[in-house]
C-alpha cells in the first residue's frame, strides 16, 4: 500500500480580519498539533473499529513526526490518509447540548478567521507519495562545453 507524506507545518498566529494585527488573547496561535487534536475530537472516529484504528495510525504518525528533527513529515497508509483527508474536507465537533452531546459542522472556531486555518490544512489537502525529505536533484545549468585536449 502506497505511502503519503504530509510536511508539518509551523504554527500560525491568528489576525482580527479588521485591524489586520495579531491576535494577542489566549487561543491566539495554533500548531499543527492543535489541529490535529481537533481533527481528532471529530466523532466519526469512534464510528467502526476500522475508524478508531486509522484514527490510532493517524496520531501515531503525528506523534512520530514531532519527536523529529525539521523537516517533520507525517507518513501515513494510503487508507488513513483517505480517512484524515474526509475529516478536514467535513470537520466536526462534539458540543454538549440538553439532551448530551451532538456533533456539530466545523473545527469550533469563529468563523471569521477560518480562512487562517489554511496554512494548517493545505499540506494534509496537497499530501503525496512522494517524500519532501528527499533531495532534489540539481538542475541542469544548461550545455556545458565540450574541452578538447590534444593527445
């Protein structure tokens, strides 16, 4: 089964989306890690055994990649991958109501500054097989000139 590669983002700091200044309260920042715990509080993890296992491979392979030097890359089975990618594309929350507790569409925060999860999000939307731990290789600075020597 194929192999998917997410690089870990860094942390971001949320703006007002008026004055376009840094938030400063608490919550103000979120890391990939933060996300990764919201993703993970989504209900359909607990939805069938194959669920509750891809969700365990999920923070598995997350919590590998924080033990890393950068780069951190998350390596996920093809299948998990499908799973956690469903989970960013319809997230949800559990919110405690009168009758207990319901699932709810989105990652819980204010909708205004959703836009801002993007840089979070992005590297699980465009995840590939291939690894960006790898070295590319160098380009080719173009013709090179033939040295002839006399023999």
């Amino acid at each position: 089964m194929p192999k998917i590669y997410i690089p870990v983002p860094d942390e971001i700091t949320f703006y007002d989306p008026i004055t376009k200044k840094p938030m400063e309260d608490e919550g103000a920042t979120m890391s990939f890690e933060d996300l990764m715990h919201k993703v993970m509080d989504n209900p359909k993890w607990v939805d069938t055994w194959k669920l509750v296992k891809a969700g365990d491979a999920i923070m598995a392979a997350f919590e590998e990649a924080a033990e890393m030097d950068a780069p951190r890359v998350m390596v996920l089975a093809e299948e998990d991958f499908k799973h956690l990618k469903e989970a960013i594309e319809n997230p949800k929350v559990l919110v405690m109501t009168m009758q207990g507790p319901k699932a709810q569409p989105g990652f819980g925060i204010v909708p205004r500054l959703a836009r801002q999860l993007i840089p979070l999000c992005e590297p699980i939307m465009l995840a590939t097989e291939k690894d960006p731990r790898e070295a590319k290789p160098e380009q080719s600075k173009g013709p090179t000139e033939k040295v002839e020597t006399a023999a």
